[in-house]
C-alpha cells in the first residue's frame, strides 16, 4: 500500500463558485503511479467544502439558490461580530458541506456515476485562490 499527495491550485471568483476539478484530479490519480485504490480530496480552510454534481448550468443555479435558503446572504451572523469579516454565511455553508470527499479509482481512472463530477465549492465572500489536497492511497 502506497499514498502519494499532490495539491491542486483553483482561483475562484467571489461569493459562492462552483468549479469543477475532476479533471485535475483524474490528472493527479493518473500521474500518481498507482493503479488502483481511493483518492481523498480534501480543501483546507472553513469557508469551501468538495462534493460531487451532475456539473451542468442548471443545476449549478439550483445549487447555489438551494446555499441561499440554508444560509442566507444579508443576515447578521453571530460570527459577524468575532472578526467583522461578513462571511458567517460562508462558514455555515462550508460547515452543512464538509471539506472533502472519497473516490475509488481503478487502472488509474476515477471511478465516478456517468453525470458525477468533483467540485470545488468556495462560498467565502471574496475572490480567493485555494489550494486542494489531493492524496491518493493503493497499489502501484
């Protein structure tokens, strides 16, 4: 058993992106040397998480309407008062998430249902540049 970890570099734009990374981790999975195993996709920090999506137009704006709902822009969050930042509604949203996700991948490719991709989802308040933790565990 091996583990290799790579990280992945995303700029976002401000206030709630989705982006799609399964590209740059199916890259990771396959310069990683490994052949089969599980790749763990992980964000630091508490205003993003990683998920999967059916990554089409419409269901990004269903996502975001449906962030909106839980976590409402223009309300005055209690974490508002601690640092003055105004992205307590970022920090609910990421909290709701969870920072990561697993997926299997075999012969070097990511093993994902026909519409499923990974995303990146940043809801801090301004444009930021993340950095992914991208660790892969298995066989070579």
């Amino acid at each position: 058993m091996a583990v290799v970890t790579k990280t992945i570099s995303v700029s976002t734009k401000a206030d709630l992106d989705i982006v799609d990374i399964t590209g740059k981790v199916a890259e990771a999975v396959s310069s990683s040397g490994m052949k089969d195993g599980m790749v763990n996709i992980f964000v630091p920090g508490s205003t993003a998480s990683i998920s999967t999506i059916e990554f089409e137009p419409n269901l990004v704006k269903d996502v975001k309407e449906a962030m909106e709902k839980l976590a409402p822009s223009g309300k005055e969050y209690h974490h508002h008062k601690t640092w003055g930042d105004h992205n307590g509604k970022s920090h609910v949203r990421a909290t709701l998430m969870g920072p990561g996700t697993t997926v299997p991948f075999r012969d070097r490719k990511l093993i994902l249902g026909q519409w499923q991709q990974i995303a990146l989802l940043d809801f801090d308040v301004p444009a930021r540049k993340r950095e992914i933790i991208v660790t892969m565990i298995g066989g070579r």
